[in-house]
C-alpha cells in the first residue's frame, strides 16, 4: 500500500466525513488561563490558548513550571542584549565629534563624557587616565573613588599599583646597564649568579619572555610592615620545576614572572647596588618620576589606592616578593614622563621583535620585544605596549612610538578589561592608526554573547522536551476516555513507533555526564580567587553561570524523563504509513 497524499485524504474526508459528524459541530474556545497541552504539543500563547474537552486538558502543574522556563530564557535574552548592546561606545560616535583626527579638546571632552559611564556599568571604583602627543603630556584626569568605603577621591598624588607595567620601566634600566657594558644581553646568566636551574637562560630571553621558565606563582603577597622574603630567598624556596625552563630557551614566547625575578638579581649582581636603588638612580630620577620607586617608603605607604577585586571586596595596598615583575609604584604623572620619554626618546632595542606571541596573548599582540608587546596595526604602524594585573587591580599603557602619541589607563579594580578596551579603540581610533589589539575584547564580548544565548535556549529546550514528556509518565494525567475511545475507533491499533523520549539509554547517560561536567564546572568555578573569563568578561560572567547552570538542568530533566517513559504509540491512521 502506498502513502496516501494530501489530495487523496481531502477527497476522502469530504465523501467520508465521519471525523466530523462523530465530533459534531465542536468548535473550540478560546479562553484565558494557564499553559495547555494539546496532543504533546506545548502551547504558550501568552493571554489566549485553546480548549478542547475532547482533546485538551489543562496541566496547571507543568504550565507552571513551562512558564518559569520560559521567563527565565526571557530574562536571560534580555539581560544579554542588554549587555551585547552596552558593550561597548561606538568608535565612529568619537570620529563623528572630532572629524579628522587631530582634535585633542574633542578626544578629552569624549573621554570626560565617557569614563564615568564605563566606571558605572563595570562597576569600576577608581580610574584614572592620561593622554601624551608628540612627547609631552595633554591631559591626566583621576576620576571616582580611591576608597569607596570612607569616599576618598582618587587623585593625582595617589601612589598607584602599576604591577606589570614594571617590566617595562625595569627593561629599559637593564638595557641602559648593558650600554654602560656591565652586563651582556646574549650572556647566560650563570656568569653572574653562579650555579643556578637556569643558568643556562640568557639576558636577553628572560627580557623577551622566551626563557622557558613558567609563569610563577599567582597571588603570593604581602601586607605593608609584614616581613617580606628577598627575592634570592623567594626563588630559592620555589620547587625545582617551578625555577626551570618547560622548553628550550629562544623558541618560544612564555609569560613569566619569575624570569622577571631572576633578572631583578643580575641587575643587584652587575651594579652592586640593590634593584630599587639602581632603578632610582638611572631611570626614575633622571626621567623625573620623583614620586615612584620600587618599594614603598614609610612616606609613601598612606598615599596608595584600596584595590578592588572581581566581586567588589576591597583589597588594602600588598607587597610582592620580588619588585621587576610588578612591584613599581608610581603617580599618573610620572607614569606620563615615562610614556613621553618613550617617545620622544626612545631605545629602539627595546621595540624590536624577539619572539613571535603564542598562545592567548596572541589575540592583541604581534611579538614581545624587549620588556614590550609589540603589535602591527592594520595601515602597518608599529604600536607597543603592556598591561598589568593583580588582586584589585589593572594597568596598560599603549604607544605610537612613529606619532609621538600614548594613554596610561590605571584603575583599581580587576573588572576593567572592557572599559580598558573601549578607551584604547577610541584612543586608537582617534589618533587615525586604527583600533589596536586590545579591542577585539569587544568582539569576543559579542561573541560569548551569542554563545550564552545559545546555551541558554538549549537548556529551555531541552526542559520544554522533558516537560512534554512527563505526562506520558505512568501516574500522570492523561487524555479523557472519550476521546481515547474515539481515537481507537478511528485509528485502529497502529504500529508502534518511535516516540519524542524513546531514546537510548547510552542517550540519557551521556546528557548526565553532561550535566554532571557541568554541575562540577561551576562549583570548581565558585570555589576560585580569581577567574580569567570574570576579569576580561565581567558582565558576562554572571549570565554565562546562569545559562550553564539552565543547560545543565535541561539535560538532567531531558535524560530523566527519558529514562522512565515508555515508547510512545502513533495517533496516526495505519494507511498512513507504507508497507513493504
């Protein structure tokens, strides 16, 4: 027997019209109140949904809990357009304001418009910022809060946390040492320290970040007045493989923290004198940072800004273990001499490429030269720069080396890479180079975006699925017997077929290892100081959580459902089917 078309089946029911006459004249109404279940079919029809005493019922319980599924994907949609939408300031609002690049009162008015409204939608305390162009500094503005407990203003005399920005200020101070020919960058470093794990590791790797040693432990700090090891003592107390190199130095690029430690002793060995005092002595004095050092002085210690982690907490001012990797403290305005020197002065040797990026940092920089990342703007102009971050805190500072241009934007908090993003586009954007690296955040903040929207309507559909089919669960409502009975006269013990639930159970066991991943995912997540999707999405972070923790439901409540309905029989006419 054939399949019997659409035609055919209109014929038949216009000469046959049994369906109709044993119905008779039923029309439905429409009415309003909960959810209804038509035939397996989940209808939500906001104010108006369809009765059928014959053929509908009402499922108070599962409309209820369709409804929460429904609202909270509502919800989840709207809180991420919201976020997708604010992402991020329009580049082409600032060009519309200034014209041509070259208006420096229209960037200053954007920027002064702008801060405060990034500072409120990221939740950021304190944020200050300075602009130079061709070599002198233009503008420098603090703005919110330096405590936002006791209200203290940020403000210029604050003593600011740079953290790796130091790599920066501390590789030009070992370039000028080897200048005056006390050190050779290409020596290996055992010809200064002795017999050490990394004796073999040259100057000139540890200052490009291709020494192979590993990135160091995260988080090791200490409180002001507390005894603080010396950085030969902390590196000693490392475990051997922590102090070794995890490839061959020179091939790669591997950020790390304590190749910057390791070089703070060459610099104490070749000089003679301690880290901070040669610091002071040949670069902070002479570049005028009169306000900075590498330790803080007992007269400095009340002048320096409360952090802020990624959940608001308050984190009071600590000192690092060791000071070349991130232990520069230094006033906005010193900062700006440092970027103007840069500039007008600058050591191309600390601009040139040494190691090709690897890995995430590949998605804002080029290569690492000396201290710098490096980067190749899309007209072809070279930008360099670096960023820093810690507990409470996040730095960056960017230069156009060829245009004398450059912004140092400090803030207190560690949920700033977005607003740091934003600024340096329009920055960029301004000054006629094109965006620069550090703005594809805003693009990867789209993108999640779009991917947790995804997660989230996954997670409401496979509820909804698991809702429909918990009706066909022994013990749950069913279809008054009428209609049943009307149903068997009309369609006549059908074949058997595969229903929505009928599914394998290697099916429901993988949806609860999935869920069980996720389940783990999030309380491993939970559990942690410091996450790097948080920092670099804060707005994000929340709704992610939220749209993994739906998923993971859906797929507990799909796979459990499954797992105890019995197959579904087909309501349709045998003829309906072929035969072979």
């Amino acid at each position: 027997m054939t399949a019997e078309t659409p035609k055919e089946r209109e014929r038949r029911e216009q000469a046959h019209p049994r369906d109709q006459a044993q119905d008779g004249n039923h029309q439905p109404e429409v009415i309003h109140g909960p959810i209804l279940i038509e035939y397996g079919k989940l209808r939500i029809a906001g104010s108006e949904e369809m009765r059928d005493s014959g053929g509908i019922m009402k499922a108070d319980t599962l409309a209820h809990v369709a409804a929460l599924f429904s609202a909270v994907s509502g919800a989840m949609v709207a809180i991420l357009a919201a976020s997708l939408l604010l992402s991020g300031v329009s580049s082409s609002t600032l060009r519309n304001r200034t014209g041509a690049p070259g208006g420096v009162p229209d960037l200053i008015r954007h920027l002064e418009d702008t801060v405060p409204t990034l500072k409120q939608r990221y939740d950021v305390p304190g944020v200050a910022v300075l602009l130079v162009r061709s070599g002198e500094v233009v503008w420098r503005k603090s703005f919110g809060h330096a405590c936002r407990e006791s209200g203290e203003a940020l403000a210029g005399n604050h003593l600011l946390m740079t953290h790796s920005i130091s790599k920066s200020v501390t590789a030009r101070g070992i370039v000028q040492l080897a200048r005056e020919g006390a050190i050779d960058l290409d020596t290996p470093v055992r010809e200064y320290l002795g017999p050490v794990p990394y004796g073999e590791v040259t100057v000139r790797q540890l200052l490009s970040n291709s020494s192979g040693l590993p990135l160091g432990p995260i988080g090791l700090h200490y409180p002001p007045g507390s005894a603080v090891p010396e950085t030969a003592a902390y590196l000693a107390d490392l475990s051997g493989s922590a102090v070794s190199p995890r490839h061959t130095p020179g091939e790669q690029f591997e950020y790390s923290n304590t190749g910057f430690a390791v070089l703070e002793l060459v610099v104490q060995e070749a000089a003679g004198l301690s880290f901070a005092d040669y610091m002071r002595d040949t670069v902070l004095r002479p570049l005028g940072m009169k306000d900075s050092a590498f330790v803080r002085e007992p007269d400095l210690a009340g002048r320096v800004p409360f952090g802020y982690d990624l959940r608001g907490a308050p984190v009071a001012p600590y000192l690092y273990p060791s000071q070349a990797p991130g232990g520069l403290f230094a006033t906005l305005e010193d900062l700006g001499r440092f970027l103007a020197e840069s500039v007008i002065d600058p050591i191309e040797e600390l601009y040139e490429p040494n190691v090709a990026i690897s890995g995430i940092f590949r998605a804002v920089a080029d290569s690492y030269g000396l201290g710098h990342f490096l980067e190749t703007l899309p007209g072809g102009e070279r930008a360099v720069f670096h960023g820093g971050q810690g507990l409470g805190w996040m730095t960056h500072f960017h230069i156009l080396p060829d245009r004398g241009e450059g912004i140092v934007i400090i803030t207190n908090s560690q949920r700033s890479w977005p607003l740091i993003a934003i600024l340096l586009r329009d920055w960029s954007v301004w000054t006629g180079a094109g965006p620069v690296g550090m703005s594809r955040i805003l693009l990867a903040t789209r993108i999640l975006g779009v991917v947790i929207v995804l997660l989230a309507l996954a997670g409401v559909a496979l509820g909804v699925r698991g809702l429909r089919g918990l009706r066909r669960i022994p013990g749950m409502p069913r279809l008054p017997a009428a209609r049943r009975s009307l149903d068997t006269r009309t369609s006549p013990a059908a074949p058997e077929q595969p229903g929505l639930h009928s599914r394998s159970g290697v099916t429901s066991a993988a949806e609860l290892l999935g869920a069980g991943a996720i389940a783990l995912l999030l309380l491993w997540a939970l559990r942690q100081d410091y996450l790097f999707v948080s920092s670099v999405f804060p707005t994000l972070a929340r709704p992610l959580g939220m749209a993994l923790t739906g998923l993971a439901a859906g797929l507990t409540l799909d796979a459990v459902v499954s797992a105890v309905t019995p197959p579904r029989k087909s309501t349709r006419h045998p003829e309906n089917y072929t035969t072979p």
